[in-house]
C-alpha cells in the first residue's frame, strides 16, 4: 500500500526518552573513540561542559535516522546530511523531528526529501539538516 505523503506533512515523531551513559561507553568502545567526553564526567567539567557526559554525534543521527525508518521503512534513507548546533548530554530527553520539505520521482519511485532535527527538551536543536528517503510504493 502506497504511502499518502504531501509537502508540508509533518514526520511522527521519535524520542529517546533519556539518553544513557552507560551505552556511550559501549558506543566509545565499539567505535574505539578515545574521546573522554563520552566517559569522564571530569574531564567534561575541566573543560567546562558541566557534569554529564556527552553523547556521540553518530548516535544522535542514529536517532533521527530511527525516525525515518518508523516512518517510511527500513532500507528507504538514501541520504542524511546534518550539522551538530548543540550538544546532547547524559540523560538529556530528545526527539527527533521532520517535515517534508519537496517530492520528486525517480523512474518509478517517489523521493521525499525531509527537513531533519534532533530537538532537546528544552526546544534547541542538537542536530539540524535534511533526509531523502524512497517512499513505500
């Protein structure tokens, strides 16, 4: 069944409800990133980011990349491009956010390129930027 999608639609919304310190060590391991940002409370506060941890930026389009898989399907992101205004720090509540911003066919598919965001709780972006993704025929 093909989706019913129109310029200016409003993606469901996403949310981790609050991010967690212990998968940041794992993440950092996986990835093996020294960065003692994602780990070391202390380190954060000697350079003066406060007491929390700060997530990893991959981590974060993971998210919104979660809602565009909810949304559209697995297997239907073509492209993601974002910048990082802000960060996202341990136990932050975020939820990613897209409207579709234009539509367009490929041969026989539909592409729909979405503004992309990751917005905080307090209502600033961590991350900003846009998706295209195949829409289900």
């Amino acid at each position: 069944m093909a989706m019913k999608v129109e310029v200016g639609d409003t993606l469901p919304p996403w949310t981790m409800e609050s991010v967690c310190p212990a998968r940041m060590r794992t993440v950092a391991a996986i990835l093996r990133d020294p960065n003692p940002v994602h780990w070391d409370r202390g380190f954060v506060a000697s350079r003066g980011g406060g007491d929390r941890v700060i997530n990893q930026t991959p981590v974060n389009v993971g998210y919104i990349a979660n809602m565009l898989m909810a949304w559209a399907g697995p297997g239907t992101i073509r492209r993601i491009r974002v910048e990082f205004p802000d960060a996202v720090f341990e136990g932050d509540r975020v939820t990613a956010r897209g409207v579709v911003r234009e539509l367009s066919r490929e041969g026989d598919l539909t592409l729909a390129e979405c503004d992309v965001w990751l917005e905080k709780e307090d209502g600033r972006r961590a991350v900003e930027g846009f998706a295209l993704v195949v829409l289900p025929s």
